[in-house]
C-alpha cells in the first residue's frame, strides 16, 4: 500500500509539473502580456479574430503572431484559383497581410485597371497592376512584402511605420513601379496639433531623411485617414512637423506629372521651388521643360539655378533624376556663406559625376560686416576626398552693400564662400569667364575642378587647402598633414573637446596600424583602434566621429551619458558592431556609490530600450570614481547603479523594468516533471516483480 501510495504520488506530481508550463504559456500569451505598449498607436481589438473571408485559408501558407500589437497576420501564396476568391469585381483585396505571393501569370491575367489593395493594420496599400515593371511572360512571382517596424528616425510618427518591399523570386531583386501607389496611414485625430503641418516622413535612397507635404493627397480631420502617394518602396510613416518650425522647412519636391510642375511655373515659364532639401523629376516632366529656362531651388539664402537644358542632358537615357542639397556649414565654421554639398542621383541609385554642359548657378549670401578685405573671397570647392581648391574666376557677381555672391559651377560637391587673406594680390586682370572647354572641365574620375580663364591657366594657382586649421573649437580636421600635429612620441592621437572629429581619406590612409586615437569631451574619453578605424572607414572619403553629451536626457546615470556615432561620406550612419572593441571612460561621484559591485554599462538604443551590461566593465577606480568599459557598438552609454546586480545584459523595455527569464523555470519544472514520473514508473515495476514472485 506504501508502495502503490509513493508511486501514485509521484505520478501525480509529475503530471502537475508537466502540466505547469503549458498553462505557464497560456498565460504568458494572454491576460498577463503587456498592455499599452505602444501608447494605442497599433494596439487592436481583434486579436485572432481575422477580418477575412473563410475561404482565406486556401491561399495563406502561414500565420504570424504580433507580440507588440497583438496582431496577427499572414502570408499568402496565389494562384488562379485563389486569386478569383479575392476578387471584388474591380481588385484584388487582402486583408491583414504580411507577405503575399503572385505568379506573373496571375498578375498579367487581372484586366487593366485592377489594383491590389492589402490591408495591414490600420494601413492600406493601393498598387495598380499596370504600375508593376517586372520582365513580363517569364515564368517569375513578385513578392508583396508589408511590416509594422520601430524604427529609430520615426519612433514619436502619429501613425504606424510601414516597410514595404515588393520582389520578384527569391528576393533577388526589386520591382519598379511605373507610377505612383498610394498609400492610406490612420493617426489619431486628438494627437493632431496641426493638421496643415502633417508630412510624409522616409528616408531617401541617398541617405536623406524626407518630411515630403506635397506627397499627401488627401486628409479626412474627423477620422484621422492620411491619404498619401510614394514612388518607390521604403519606410514610411505620417509625422507632424514641430510647432517652432515652418512646415516649407526642408522640402522634399516631387514633381511626377507636368500638373505637378505647374504649381511652381512663374510667369517666364521659370520653376522655383523654396526652401528646398531636395527635387525629384521623373523623366516625363523633365521632357516636358523649356529650353532656354530654369530650375531654382533655394534653401535659406541660397538659390541653386539649373538650367532646364542641363537637366534634361543629365536625365537622357534614364526614368528619373533627384537633386539633392544639404547644408554642411557646421563642418567649416571659418566659412563667410553657408556651405552645400549638392549631389545628383539617376534612377535614385547611381551618382552622377560628369560634368555640364553649361554653368550652373549658385547664389550665396555672406555677412558684410564680417568680410575684411572683399577681394579676397573665393569660392571653395571641397571633392569627395576632402580636398579643397580655391576659385576666384568663377564669380559672376559680387554685392558688397547686400553680401550676395553669385558664382558658376560645373561639376557638383560641395561650395562655400571663404576669405583667404593676400589672395586677392593673386588674381589675374582676365578676359571675361566663359565655360571652360572639353579639356578643362572638371575631371569626374579624380574630383578635381579645374576651371580655365581664356589663357588656359588655372586661376588662382594655388595648392589643395586644409579644409579647416587645428584648434577649431569643438571640430576637429585630420588630413594627411595634420594628423602628424598630435600624434605622440608612441604614435597615438589624442584630442581634446571635440564633439566632431573627422578623418579625410588621405589621414586613414596613411596612419599607422596598432595605435590608439584618444577622444575626450567633458568627463568622458573614447579611445578607439586605429585599425578598426581604418578599416570602418575603408572606401569611404571622409569618416566623422561624434561624441556628444546627451546627459540631461536621461535620469539616474551616475557618469555623464553620452551618445557616440560614426557617419561615413556625410549620409551613412554606420550601425555595425567593431570587431575590435573600443575602450569608454567615465567618472562617477563616489560617494553616490552605494555598492560598486552593482555599476553596470547602460546600453541605450534609437528608440530608448535599454541593456544593463555588467561585465563589459573593465576596470573601478573607487578612490578617483574613474570606470573604465568595452563598447562593441556606437550608441548611448552611461554607467549606472542596479540594485543587485542580477540583470547581466537583460534587456528592459523604456519604463526600465526588467523582462521576466521565463524559459529556465519552465524547462526545470519540464526536468524535475520527467524525473518524478520516472521515479514512479520504477516503483510500479518493482512493485509488480515482487506481486509476481510473491
């Protein structure tokens, strides 16, 4: 009886442990999940209860499960048959999609006229099926991709962030669109402060962060339906452009039909877009322009004249051509005039680097008071490496009571009005400017700009520049020279106070492997591998690191918090882990330590989680509160206090609290289960050996 009492309870506190993780998983999926994690922006009602018509399932293939949202969503592989299910009579319409699949076959056997409409979450996607541009009759599939992501750029967006993507087989290469797709976002209409400052934010293909109001068609203010038109797959989302800032700041121009251009036509059959970030012209528009006329963008006080016959010579042979202008005056803070990088992409990927045909014209706007001796501006033209030439015969006008400078460029990069002292005693008595001739355009492969006065001489006969000196407060240059100024007697570079320091190509180059580079702000010192560095920055013309102390925005940190970042060439923001890690130091009060066992590395991402990091804390100085930690990517870091010091890189959600380790305490419930059943099958055999030999 003993026995028969031990195995039964044995078995039966197996079967209760067996049975806890499966409820301990219900319970995780349901009542106990997190709630309002997303401030209601993406939060639904109808969690698996699918808005699709029963016959769904002869066409989805999988189903997945939105932990955040609490959505769900599918993927769906048409055919024929499956694709007549969906049809409405005029498209083709499918809810709660996360990727969908058609045959070529499939697409080119809907009539002219039928869109594809996808619904995923609050977001609704029309594509026509005449837009698609894949190679048609071959045996193929395009690939329908929709996802709600958090992306870091678009994390406060008053609607949910989409990425679409459409592909043809197996992902290998994108689909174009031959005219625009619209695109139907949902905000809340009481987040709304200002419905005329509403933008539709993406990065461009160049690197450019877009907040384009042209591109939004339609807004209904009592439901909150954001009606929007896109080009090209990305990542969108609807923003609302802050209150202290106009909402023409930094547009994003797309003109896609020759209505679209109309807008901005003066009275001489001129275009002029203001405050312009970027313009985007289709090769249908750009046909339409008249010879003879221009193309004005203006951001600031600058005004970037094209002529309409160099637009068109730049667009010939391709389906669209984008002209991009950043204002990069904080690199060159000795300049008089702001300073502009312009760029031109084809097709939205390939640069383009020949040079014009005729001048194009840029004004620029300098300070009067500010300019000691005007016959020694110039204007400064700074190529992909980071080598600056100065020019003085490419002036057309100078106005000395206003400051406005016009000049004449033929290649783009990057121009600015500066002041070389005595350089004025160099200028030549020339023969009017004129564009210079086959030979003396710019030479696209090596970035050099050598423009011609009629007597063939480059003018001013000068050396590249440095673009800025050494000692420039808070931004610090390195080039092949200069880079020699602050290495030490072991080779190593440090600087002091810098919150930009930028390496040229030339610096990297050259620099010695094995050495360390030395970056202090404030109380904090980054101390980075030269060859790590090197090989971050390989390709690329410039490299820029930025260290900047984000201290005020986060609460509790016992150091200085401090953001680090690396851009290369101006626009890519490089997000890759080191291979090599870099070494961070910090100070903390200590007499605020509590317990110094308990510091840890805070790890803060773009969109504000955390990851507490106690071992990647090299050394504690308790006596001088120096704390020194390995970084192995760049981001927001500061040293804080953890009470227990029990979250060894545990990810915590933005209210800081830390999320639960369910899987170990469930898989040692599984094992203790399997070891008391086992138990108790033992005892039943023995107990039923010794029934047989009694």
């Amino acid at each position: 009886m003993k026995q028969f009492n031990l195995s039964f309870l044995s078995g039966l506190t197996a079967f209760v442990l067996l049975l806890i993780p499966i409820f301990t998983n219900v319970t995780l999926a349901g009542d106990d999940q997190p709630e309002d994690t997303t401030d209601g922006k993406s939060a639904r009602d109808d969690v698996y209860v699918a808005s699709v018509p029963d016959q769904v399932y002869n066409a989805v293939t999988n189903e997945i499960y939105n932990s955040v949202t609490g959505d769900v969503y599918y993927y769906y592989d048409f055919n024929r048959v499956t694709a007549d299910m969906y049809y409405d009579g005029s498209n083709v319409v499918v809810n709660d999609v996360r990727r969908a699949n058609f045959p070529t076959s499939v697409l080119e056997g809907l009539s002219d006229g039928t869109n594809l409409i996808f619904d995923h979450n609050d977001t609704t996607l029309s594509i026509p099926v005449n837009a698609l541009e894949y190679d048609k009759g071959a045996n193929d599939f395009v690939t329908f991709s929709i996802t709600e992501v958090y992306h870091y750029h678009y994390f406060d967006a008053l609607s949910n962030v989409i990425d679409l993507n459409i592909y043809n087989t197996n992902w290998q290469s994108k689909v174009q669109l031959g005219e625009p797709i619209s695109i139907t976002f949902q905000v809340n209409p009481d987040e709304v402060t200002n419905w005329d400052n509403l933008v539709l934010r993406y990065t461009h293909p160049s690197g450019e962060d877009i907040k384009s109001k042209q591109q939004i068609r339609s807004i209904n203010k009592e439901t909150g339906q954001v009606v929007a038109e896109i080009n090209h797959m990305n990542t969108y989302a609807i923003d609302e452009v802050e209150d202290n800032r106009s909402v023409t700041d930094r547009v994003y121009y797309e003109f896609n039909t020759e209505t679209d251009l109309a807008e901005y036509e003066d009275e001489n059959g001129d275009i002029y877009a203001e405050n312009a970030n970027s313009a985007y012209f289709e090769e249908d528009v750009v046909e339409g322009l008249t010879d003879g006329k221009s193309v004005t963008l203006t951001n600031g006080e600058m005004k970037l004249s094209i002529p309409t016959n160099v637009i068109k010579e730049i667009t010939s042979g391709y389906s669209n051509v984008w002209v991009g202008i950043d204002n990069v005056s904080y690199f060159y803070p000795n300049a008089l005039s702001s300073v502009f990088a312009f760029n031109i992409l084809l097709d939205e990927m390939s640069p383009y680097t020949r040079n014009f045909s005729e001048p194009v014209e840029v004004t620029f706007q300098v300070d009067p008071a500010e300019v000691r001796n005007w016959d020694d501006l110039v204007l400064r033209y700074i190529d992909q490496d980071g080598n600056a030439k100065n020019y003085k015969n490419q002036f057309e006008s100078v106005n000395k009571q206003t400051g406005e400078v016009v000049a004449n460029v033929y290649h783009f990069s990057e121009y600015g009005i500066f002041e070389v002292p005595g350089s004025g005693a160099e200028e030549k008595d020339d023969a009017p400017d004129k564009a210079p001739d086959s030979e003396s355009k710019p030479d696209s492969n090596t970035g050099s700009n050598p423009e011609s006065n009629e007597s063939g001489q480059e003018d001013p006969p000068s050396d590249n520049v440095k673009i800025e000196e050494k000692g420039v407060t808070g931004h610090v240059y390195f080039d092949q020279q200069n880079i020699e100024e602050y290495k030490d007697l072991n080779g190593d570079i440090s600087v002091q106070d810098a919150n930009i320091v930028t390496f040229l190509k030339s610096a990297l180059d050259t620099y010695e492997d094995g050495k360390t580079i030395s970056l202090s702000k404030d109380d904090v010192t980054l101390r980075i591998p030269s060859n790590e560095l090197k090989e971050i920055g390989a390709g690329h013309a410039r490299l820029d690191v930025m260290l900047e102390n984000v201290t005020d925005k986060h609460d509790g940190a016992l150091s200085s918090v401090f953001d680090f970042g690396i851009y290369l060439d101006l626009t890519e923001k490089y997000e890759e882990d080191f291979a090599e890690s870099f070494e961070a130091t910090f100070y903390v009060d200590p007499s605020n330590v509590n317990n110094w066992d308990n510091l840890v590395l805070r790890y803060i991402d773009d969109a504000a989680n955390i990851i507490d990091y106690p071992d990647h804390i090299i050394s504690v100085n308790k006596e001088t509160g120096e704390v020194v930690a390995k970084i192995s990517h760049f981001s927001t870091y500061g040293i804080y206090e953890v009470s227990g010091n029990d979250v060894a890189a545990a990810s915590t959600e933005n209210d800081g609290e830390i999320l639960p380790n369910t899987a170990t305490n469930l898989y040692n419930y599984l094992l203790i289960g399997a070891v008391l059943l086992l138990a108790g099958l033992v005892i039943l055999l023995i107990k039923g050996r010794k029934a047989t030999k009694a």
